[in-house]
C-alpha cells in the first residue's frame, strides 16, 4: 500500500514541476473515480495505470459535465445529450 501513495505522491509531484514551468495548474486525475472503489476490483485506486496529470481547468470541467460516472455512463450521457440523435456512443 505504501509504494500505492508514493505513486499518487510523485504524481503531485509532477503537477507541481508543470505548475512551476508553466503557471498552469494541474490536477491528478483518477480514470477510475475513487468514490466507486467497488467497480475496479483487484486493483489499488492509486495505481499508476488509474492515474492521469491534467490541466486542472479540463479537470474540473470533466467533472463538471460526467461527475464521478463510469465509462458506460459516460458513454449513455453523452448520447442521449450530446451526440446527434442517430449516433451512439459505446463504452
């Protein structure tokens, strides 16, 4: 577990550098919420494979939009709002 927050924890880490070399904040972004723990079975929420650095400002605009929904979620909001009536998006 502890080698699992070092993970999370060099990934701040890297937002901090882009932040210092850029002036723009970023945010580690978990592909996998981690307030639905109970869907990614057999994995650490805090693998490196779940986490991704982003612009703090996509970031919160993702959330924004699809909250904390899984892929197939997405996938249904984003049909039946978004896409054209004839598309369908599939996760």
């Amino acid at each position: 577990m502890a080698d699992k927050r070092q993970t999370l924890r060099t990934m701040r880490r890297e937002c901090r550098r882009l932040e210092a070399e850029s002036e723009i904040p970023y945010h580690v972004h978990h592909r996998h919420p981690r307030s639905r723990k109970d869907v990614y079975p057999g994995k650490h929420i805090n693998e490196k494979e779940n986490l991704e650095i982003m612009e703090a400002l996509k970031h919160r605009s993702w959330h924004n939009i699809v909250a904390n929904y899984l892929p197939k979620e997405i996938a249904k909001l984003l049909s039946d709002k978004y896409l054209p009536r004839d598309w369908y998006f599939i996760a």
